[in-house]
C-alpha cells in the first residue's frame, strides 16, 4: 500500500459530496499523490486529465477545499504530470490473481467483502447465518433471502460475501447484482430501445439475482409489474434471489401487495446498528485491515463517539492514520479527539441539525417540515425545499444519496440540482447570500 493512499481516499471522499462517482472517477481517481509538506501538497495527474483539472476553477477550487478540509489546515495545491513511463507501463497481471471478469455487473463485486471478515454480534447474527446458508445451499435455503436495516450496516457486505462464495465454489453460476434504481433503468432503456426481450432473456436467465435498495422500484408501475415477472420466472425455475432494502417489505410505501408477499416468502432477516462491544470489534478489525495498530482506550473512545455506520467507521481510521503517518504523532485518545473534532461532533448532531433546519426553514419562508417532504411544488415551496436541501447539505454528514432518502427524492440528481440553485442564488443575490450566512450561524448556536 502507498503511503498515501489512505489519504488520497479521505479526498476523494470528500470529493463525492460534490461530483458523482462518474466525475471522481474520470477526473480525480487517476491522480497520484507525491509529496506532502507543511504548507504544500504535490498532485501528479495524467497528461490528459492535469490540464483540464488545472484551468477549471470549479475541479480546482473543489479539489483544493477537499484537501484543506482532511488535512485541516490551507496547503497550496501544485499539479504535474505523472511519468510519461508511468502512463505507457502496462500493470504486471499476477499469475496468482483471479482474472478480470466479463460481466460488467460483476466487476462490481468486491472480493474483500467475505464472511470471513464480517463481524458478528447480536444485531446482526440471524442475517449472518440466513446468508451463509444461502452461500452453502444456494436454492435450497431461505428462497428469497430478504435483509433490510439502516444504511452502512454491512446488508451489501453480505451480499457480495454470498456472491464471492458461489463464484468461487460454482464459477459456471450466472449471478447479476444490481440495485432496484438501475433495474429500473434498465427496464426504461430497454423499452424506449424496443429491446424487451433482451431484457427479459438478461434477467431470466440467472442462476442468482441480487437486488439492492429494492425500495426504489416502489411507485413506479411499470417496474414493479416487471420485477414480479422476474421474480416468478426465477422462483419458479428454482433459482436463487436475494433481496435488500432499508425497510421490511410490509413497510416500503407503494410496493405492490404482490412483491411485499413475494419478498417477505422466504427468510427476512434485519441487521440493527451494533451496540458498543460490536462497534469495538468492528473498529480493530477495520485498524487491522489498514495496517494501523490502535489501543483499546482510543478503540473504545471511537467506538463511544462514532455510532452511525461502518462507512464513517472506515473514514475514521483512514483519517486518523493519515494524520499520524504524516506527522509521526503516536496515536493517542488526546490525538484521536484533535483530529477527529469535526468528524465527531457531526455524529452527535445530524439529526438535531436536520429539525433545526427543518424549523428555521418554516420561520424563513412559512413551508411546514411535512410540505418540504411532500410533493407539492409552487414556487414557494419549491424554493424552500431547495433551501433546506442546501443546508443539510452544507451542515450534516448526510451524503446525497441519504438527504435523496430524507426528501423522498429518486435519486441525488435532484440534491445537486438543489444545491446549484441555492449556489446560484448566492452568487447573484447578495441580500440572499448574507441571508444564508446569517441562518447557518444560528444553525452553530
């Protein structure tokens, strides 16, 4: 591992905040880290990427903030181009490594997500069992296998622990994991292409499907009437489904009646957010994965204090490493409280953030929290809802994808949209721009 490569993903997490994974990916993945000093960070970009980073203000003031803000402290940015030998060099294949596989769905499975390393606690014992089984006797067990809980909880590490398994143990297994939005996708790309039935003959003709935030294909009709084909052909020619979402099926609004009874048919099983001796675990395990040997008193501080999901669990140590790979500082509870400060208190206050800016959204514009989560959209409304978006945005550790969930939205497309708008705005309204100011100081009170 490069000595930076923890670092260079805290920044590329940032990152994500701003551009979606099709941006990071093109523009900001391919860079390398080469030197950091006390007042300075070296970037080194492929000869086709620097260029256009280096002159759009927007890339390069985004990348600049991301750094200053996981290094806490303003470094100056300097950009070069990586080695010509660097570009041209073809990566050595190791004769030990699996080959690159063909499905482009299963590129997507990640090999270091096993049962081996998923910790077990209470809270997440049954959905542990009900997918091993799965894994050990695919089609004769828990068909389908429905796991549902709060978000980062490890539902997809299970997931792909199971598909990992069977890939190994039955290579010839057709298996496609997708989650319900891209289904649905998919489906709309395929009618409007009249390709149906090739579709249909992707999808029914698995040996497994695994279907994550299945909660996304509810209210959409066409979907859903085309899902439940799916799931009866499979079913019935006794092939394995297993199933994901943030709700029991019974409690996802607008599921068909049909699909809530076809998912809840087999086992469901919940994993729940981890109690203080889970979290623990979890928390030597992930320092462990990064070669980063904490003591139980910072292990149990962390653990204290960081409760939300495993993502920010990861965050954590890859931030708290960073620092003391760079400054050679021991790792401390005093260290671990300095450098995670932001990064704490954000976990204790998301939620009372979002209902202070839900209330200082209706003192501002006279918009009711239940019509900011509704669906109507006067232009008073409309604006209101973009406006708290913004703040949540801008003051809470909620990614797009969970503010989307917040605002009953699709997707983050309409969370960017959001935040364009009120970015705007502030460019071209002062008024309005020291109006902003002045509502996210009384959200720091």
């Amino acid at each position: 591992m490069d000595q930076f490569d923890d670092l260079k993903a805290l920044i590329l997490d940032e990152l994500r905040k701003t551009y979606p994974g099709t941006i990071i990916g093109l523009w900001f993945s391919p860079m390398e880290i080469r030197e950091v000093r006390a007042d300075a960070m070296v970037l080194a970009f492929p000869s086709s990427r620097k260029p256009f980073v280096e002159s759009n203000s927007d890339y390069f003031g985004s990348l600049q903030r991301a750094i200053n803000k996981v290094m806490q402290t303003e470094l100056k940015l300097k950009l070069v181009t990586l080695e010509e030998e660097t570009q041209s060099a073809e990566p050595e294949q190791d004769p030990e490594q699996e080959p690159a596989p063909k499905n482009a769905y299963a590129a997507r499975f990640n090999p270091n997500y096993t049962f081996e390393n998923f910790i077990v606690g209470k809270s997440n014992q049954l959905a542990q069992m009900a997918a091993l089984g799965v894994a050990n006797q695919p089609f004769d067990l828990n068909n389908p296998l429905y796991l549902y809980g709060p978000p980062g909880w490890g539902k997809t590490h299970l997931m792909f622990a199971i598909v990992n398994q069977l890939r190994k143990e039955h290579p010839e297994y057709r298996i496609l994991y997708v989650t319900g939005e891209e289904f649905g996708n998919e489906l709309m790309e395929g009618l409007a292409q009249h390709k149906p039935v090739a579709f249909r003959e992707k999808y029914r003709n698995l040996d497994v499907l695994l279907v994550d935030d299945i909660q996304f294909i509810a209210g959409k009709l066409s979907t859903m009437e085309e899902f439940f084909h799916t799931f009866e052909t499979l079913y019935k020619a006794n092939k394995q489904l297993i199933l994901a979402s943030d709700k029991p099926p019974q409690e996802i609004a607008n599921l068909d009646e049909r699909l809530q009874t076809r998912c809840a048919m087999g086992l469901v099983a919940d994993i729940q957010p981890p109690d203080l001796e889970l979290r623990t675990a979890i928390f030597r395990r992930k320092a462990l994965d990064y070669g980063f040997d904490l003591g139980y008193p910072v292990l149990s501080y962390l653990a204290e204090h960081i409760t939300k999901n495993i993502r920010q669990i990861e965050g954590a140590i890859k931030k708290l490493r960073a620092h003391c790979l760079i400054t050679g500082e021991p790792c401390t509870v005093q260290v671990a409280e300095r450098v995670l400060s932001d990064f704490l208190k954000s976990q204790d206050t998301d939620d009372n953030v979002v209902d202070k800016i839900f209330a200082l959204t209706e003192k501002k514009f006279g918009v009711s929290k239940d019509e900011l989560l509704g669906n109507k959209r006067t232009a008073n409304i409309a604006f209101a809802r973009h406006f708290a978006i913004f703040l949540v945005r801008q003051n809470t550790t909620l990614s797009q994808k969970q503010i989307a969930s917040l605002f009953h939205k699709k997707d983050h497309t309409t969370i960017m949209n959001s935040i364009n708008v009120i970015e705007e705005k502030k460019r071209t309204d002062s008024v309005f721009s020291r109006d902003v100011d002045l509502v996210l100081d009384e959200l720091k009170k």
